[in-house]
C-alpha cells in the first residue's frame, strides 16, 4: 500500500485507525472507548482500556520466544565496559526492584524521580515504577541542584533513585553532593533515596533516608505487573519553559503504547529481534521512547551508549558500535554528526564493509542541514531519514514512513505528516497559509495517542503555553512551510523567524546556506535588534577540524553566500569564527541565549547547558568582530 491510501485512512476513519492499531498490544482489557472529548481543549485515548507498559516492554517478548533474545546491549566506552541483557534476565532485574520499590511503600500513582547516568540500572529502575503503576519522571544526571529541586517540587516524589556518579570525558560527575543539595533546597522532602554505587565512586550514604541498591533488592519479593487504565499517567518529562518553571509534560500508558509500537515497524522499518540504537540520554524524551520503551515494545533489542560521538576515544565509535551489534537502524541528532564530521571529514573510520547490518539513518532534535545530509549519503550510501516531533508528543509527527515506503528524499524536510497528525501553516492572525508560505506550523486537534493529554498538575498552563493561540489547534511553536507535494520544511521556532524592514525571514534558510562553505562544521543565526530594519542577522561559525584559512577571508565568503542564495534584502553584514557553539546537553543551540548577549540583554545560564566554557569564548569572539 501506498504511504498515501494509508494515511487516507486515517484520515477517513481515526477512531478505526487506532482501534486497529491498538489490537497489537498486551491488553487486561480492551478499550471500549477509542477517543473521549471532555471539552474543547481536553482529549484521551483508550481511557477505559486496562493494560501495563512493562508487561508489554518485558514480559509479553517472553511469553513471545525471546526470553534468551538480547534486551539491551550496555556499551561505555568511556568506562571501558560491556554487558548485555536478555530478556529473561531483564525480567528478573525489574521485577526484583520492583519488589524493593514495594518495599518501601511505593504503589500505583505515586511519582519517583530517577536521577541517574546512563547505565543498565537506569533502565531497570525505569521499567520496575512503570509494572507497579506508579510514575517516573527521569531528570538528566548530574542535573543541576536548583532545577533537580524545582522538579522535586512540582512532581512530590516519595523516593529518588540516583547513583553515585556519572563519568564524563576526564571526570568524574559526583551526583549525591548535588541530590543532597536538591533535597535542601525543596520544600517537598522524600522519604527515601536508593543509590547505586558505581565502582568508579563509592559514597558514604545518610543515615535513615538513604539506601543502597544492594541493599533494597535483598530477599525482596518479584513484583507482578500492577493494571492500571489507559490513561493513567506513565511518567512526567520536564520542558524548559519561558517563565523559568519547567513544563511537566505527562505520558499516558496506553496511548504512549500503541503509538510508539506502530512507529517502530511503519517509520523505522523495524522487525522483533532486530537491532535499534538511539544515541541519546534518558533524560530527554528520545531516550524514553527510543532507548528505553519502543524497541521493548516490538521486541527489538536496543544499544544504551555511555560515551561521546567524538573523543571516547574518537570519531569513530559510532560506527564501531553500528558494526559490533549490527544495528539495522540508527537515530541521533544532527549535532553529534557534525561532530564527527568536524573531526573526520574524510570519513577515514567509516567502513562501509562493516556497516552493511545498517539500512536507515534518522535524525531529529534540530534541522538537519542539507550539508551534514550530503556527507553522510556520500559515506554511507543508504538514505539519511530527518524527521521532526517534539518532548510533547513523544514520536514523530513528520518522518518518511520507510516501514511502509520509502518517499523521494528532499533535504531540509522531514518529509511528511505521519497519521494522526493533521498540519497547517497558520498566519499570526490564525488563516491558514498557501504553498510555500512561512507561518506558524500548527497541528489539528485531537493530537493523536502518546501526545500530552495536558502538563503535571497544570491545566491552564497547558491551554495557555499550546492551545491558546489558533483555537481548534495545538501551536508547535516552530515555522515553517508546506511545499506544493506537501512535504513539510521546518525552518525555525517561530521566535527565531526575524522581521527585516518588513520581510519575514527564517534564520534556518540562511543556517542552511553557510553550512553550505566548505570549510564550516556547524553554524547559527540569530535576529538582532536594529534600530533602523527592526531586526538584523547574525551569524557564528564553526570550522572543520584543520582548518587554518584566515578567519576574515571565510567571514566574507559566507557574507557573499548569503547575499547571493538569499539575497541583500537579509541585511546579512555580521559573522563571527567560535571555537563552539552553547549548546544543551542534548545538542540544542542556546539560539535564544546567543541573542540576549548579543542585544546586551539580562540573561541567566541556562540549566541544561553542556560546557559554561563556550560562553566565555563566543563573547571574546562577538567583541573582536564588533558585534558586542
């Protein structure tokens, strides 16, 4: 079938559609309500139905045959260690912690925050909250202590599950100094912490609210799967938010379920016993859905990578682990790729004798510029897949659907809306735009199953932030355009769309032009203010690995380049050579922060930035281009 008469039939018939889809998964009962409308901003999908996520992540592959399948291959380069894990032994692990979870008083609907690096523990602990229905809500290791007390105190955890520390190339992250400090810090107190001790650092541990993991799994009692309904809550994953109060995005177990079982095999091309890698952290939502639950979901088996793209111990140890497990389909950020290629542009690691087992790279988190795209085709020889989707609604929402058919490529698009989404390009004003026109990229209401039903104890802070603007839709908060074979081009978040002396222009298109120059590695654009145009653009670059032309000399080609693919109307005139580019932890440019140092603006560090450093040397550069 083709991918259109597919998505017709959603079109035509969604509450079959997900029905259909639903049949696929483990259910104690079958819902009998597909969809429910509560009001006009409030949907949830198979509300009555009765299941549990770890059964269908665990045991279901058991009762299947792949009791002795590989569940999850552990690979830490940068703690020099391997393991793996059946499916069998998985099951042993989670429903022993589970127990300990029971031990200490945990039970359906109760919140536990996992504060943890990424290692198999943190899977475990995972899967052992969600098969007694209680909820997690992950926070990125070694997080720092004010915004770990923050999500504390929005979601009352009765208990945190954290380890002793996290390893980062050269170093060592000690996370209990920074729990503890947490703990302090919010009003919201726990009763308990269960600390895994890691074999690099072994901490002493406070009397009477900590425990060990050794200790809370001893002569514990396996835990059964606990039912609980379709929408009940699965975890909460915090969004940075513009008020400084991160978003509590909530995940319902059913609709989180049927969703991301239908994108493994209809967007990934993914069979039960196959192998998945997604190179990314559990602490961000790629990491819940593509690390932890989908793969589980379809019986697949799925590669939890401790390490860097580059420097553990070099640019080859994506490729290294593509080979060694035979991974069929790889999914990381464009970021870690243009890392790799900054310090491999010959692809001298890259062995396509040795990478035969892979068949699709996918990449999502940011745009994938046309040139990353282009290198890799050029190395790989297989097709390079972006696709788009947000923390919000937890799988894509644009992809090419390579599981049903592989569309024409077109670089700087994810491609097409998948079913369940039903995507406009709205004006300022709500009017739905032509072909080829920049707006707001806006998604008909009811979101599909797995979207957020609301945030965390939050309901008008819900409606307000996505619901509020274009009535009947959810607002993305990207732009974009939708082009005459209706593929999607996702230029920029909408406040990064820049008003030049009346033109509206995105600063991804001119992003796509300087990384066109052969000698950058990566790039950004931000709008400025102006005094006279209202807003200008200005550009910072990163060089290839190895390049030593003079800084001024690229500065002018990629100023001619703007001028010629874009044209004077930009008002392009202002370029700076960075050494790096500030960037959150999971490979985001801090475009927003660029901006208020660039307008001299009060601004803050924000919490999920990966290396502080990189400020210090984008100012010196600002200030030496005459920029600040």
């Amino acid at each position: 079938m083709k991918y259109s008469e597919f998505y017709k039939r959603w079109q035509d018939n969604p509450i079959e559609f997900w029905k259909k889809n639903a049949e696929d998964v483990s259910w104690i009962k079958f819902p009998e309500r597909i969809l429910t409308k509560k009001n006009d901003y409030f949907y949830e999908w198979f509300s009555d139905g009765i299941l549990n996520t770890c059964h269908n992540a665990v045991d279901k592959n058991i009762l299947e045959g792949r009791g002795e399948q590989v569940a999850i291959y552990y690979d830490s380069p940068i703690t020099n260690s391997k393991s793996k894990l059946t499916y069998n032994e998985l099951k042993s692990k989670v429903e022993k912690f589970a127990g300990a979870l029971r031990r200490y008083n945990i039970s359906k609907g109760d919140r536990v925050i996992v504060y943890m690096p990424m290692i198999p523990e943190a899977i475990i602990a995972v899967l052992a909250i969600a098969r007694i229905g209680a909820v997690h809500s992950v926070v990125f290791g070694g997080f720092a202590a004010k915004e770990l007390a923050v999500r504390i105190d929005d979601c009352s955890p009765k208990i945190i599950i954290s380890a002793s520390c996290g390893i980062e190339p050269g170093r060592i992250v000690e996370y209990k100094p920074l729990l503890d400090e947490a703990i302090k810090l919010s009003n919201h107190k726990v009763k308990n912490c269960i600390i895994f001790q890691r074999e690099q650092l072994s901490v002493k541990l406070n009397y009477g609210l900590d425990i060990s993991w050794d200790e809370a799994i001893k002569h514990v009692k396996p835990a059964d799967p606990v039912p609980v309904n379709g929408n009940d809550p699965l975890y909460i994953l915090y969004t940075s938010g513009t008020t400084g109060q991160p978003k509590g995005v909530v995940r319902d177990n059913a609709g989180h379920l049927v969703s991301l079982k239908w994108s493994m095999k209809n967007v990934y091309n993914m069979n039960p016993g196959e192998v998945f890698w997604a190179a990314s952290d559990i602490g961000w939502v790629v990491g819940h859905s593509y690390i932890i639950y989908a793969p589980l979901f379809h019986g697949c088996s799925t590669v939890l990578f401790e390490g860097k793209p580059v420097g553990t111990p070099d640019a080859g140890t994506f490729w290294r682990i593509i080979s060694e497990y035979k991974v069929k389909s790889f999914f990381t950020a464009p970021t870690a790729l243009r890392a790799v290629k900054k310090e491999d542009n010959e692809g001298k690691y890259i062995d396509k004798e040795k990478l035969k087992s892979l068949e699709t790279l996918f990449l999502a988190g940011e745009r994938a510029d046309p040139d990353t795209v282009l290198w890799l085709e050029n190395k790989l020889n297989i097709p390079i897949v972006d696709h788009w989707w947000q923390t919000e609604t937890g799988w894509p929402i644009a992809a090419n659907p390579t599981g049903i058919e592989l569309l024409p490529i077109k670089k700087g698009s994810p491609t097409v809306s998948l079913p369940g989404y039903e995507i406009d390009i709205l004006d300022d004003n709500g009017d739905k735009l032509s072909s080829n026109e920049l707006g707001s990229i806006c998604i008909k209401l009811p979101l599909p199953p797995s979207c957020l039903p609301t945030l965390w104890a939050a309901d008008n802070r819900f409606i307000e932030a996505y619901l509020s603007k274009f009535p009947g839709y959810y607002e993305t908060g990207d732009a974009g355009y939708i082009d005459n074979d209706g593929y999607i081009f996702v230029m920029s978040r909408t406040d990064d769309v820049i008003n030049t002396a009346g033109h509206r222009l995105s600063t991804g298109a001119m992003e796509e032009v300087i990384s066109n120059h052969s000698d950058v590695a990566e790039c950004a654009v931000v709008g400025v203010k102006d005094e006279l145009k209202g807003e200008v653009p200005v550009g910072l670059a990163c060089l290839n690995a190895g390049c030593n032309r003079e800084h001024s000399e690229i500065c002018n080609e990629i100023i001619d380049l703007i001028r010629k693919e874009i044209g004077p109307v930009a008002s392009f005139k202002k370029v700076a050579i960075v050494q790096a580019l500030p960037k959150t932890r999971s490979g985001k440019i801090l475009r927003k922060t660029i901006r208020s140092i660039i307008n001299k603006e009060q601004w803050t560090m924000p919490p999920t930035v990966e290396n502080s450093d990189v400020f210090d040397d984008c100012k010196i550069a600002l200030k030496n281009f005459k920029i600040i």
